[in-house]
C-alpha cells in the first residue's frame, strides 16, 4: 500500500489539482493508496515546506513546486519500482 502525502496550503492555487491528478493516476494503475493532506500552515512551517506543493511517497519526497502532469507522475511511479 502507497502512503502518499501532499503538503499544500488549501489557498494555493493547485491544491486541489494536485490532489486530483495523484488520486487519478493511482486509480488508474490500480494500486492501493492512502493520500492524506497537510495543509495547515504551523505544519508546513514547522517541516520547512518552503515550495508548495510538495509531494510525499512512502516518506520520499518526489515532487514540490507545482503541480505534475499526468506523465511526470507515472515516470516517478516507474522510477520507484512501484508500476511497470
């Protein structure tokens, strides 16, 4: 099971974007997931999310600054080994 986290604050501009496109491709290559949202601000203070938003898999940051495409996401989850 993938434990995905996304650090962003709810006004940013991609937050829900961001959400959507990682709930999408997770959907689609039928793996089992858990995505929690950290969008409280003392939080991303105190972890120092300088660049939201930032993107969490199984504790490995792989992704900050905007929001992936579809394809970005898919080549990471390559990369990790966790699709073919």
């Amino acid at each position: 099971m993938l434990n995905v986290k996304i650090y962003c604050p709810q006004t940013h501009p991609d937050y829900d974007t961001t959400y959507n496109i990682v709930e999408e491709v997770l959907q689609e290559q039928h793996l089992s997931y858990t995505i929690e949202r950290i969008n409280r601000f003392e939080d991303l203070y105190r972890l120092r999310i300088l660049y939201p938003p930032q993107i969490v898999i199984n504790s490995r940051v792989v992704y900050s600054r905007r929001c992936p495409k579809k394809e970005e996401l898919l080549q990471i989850l390559q990369k990790m080994h966790l699709i073919k």
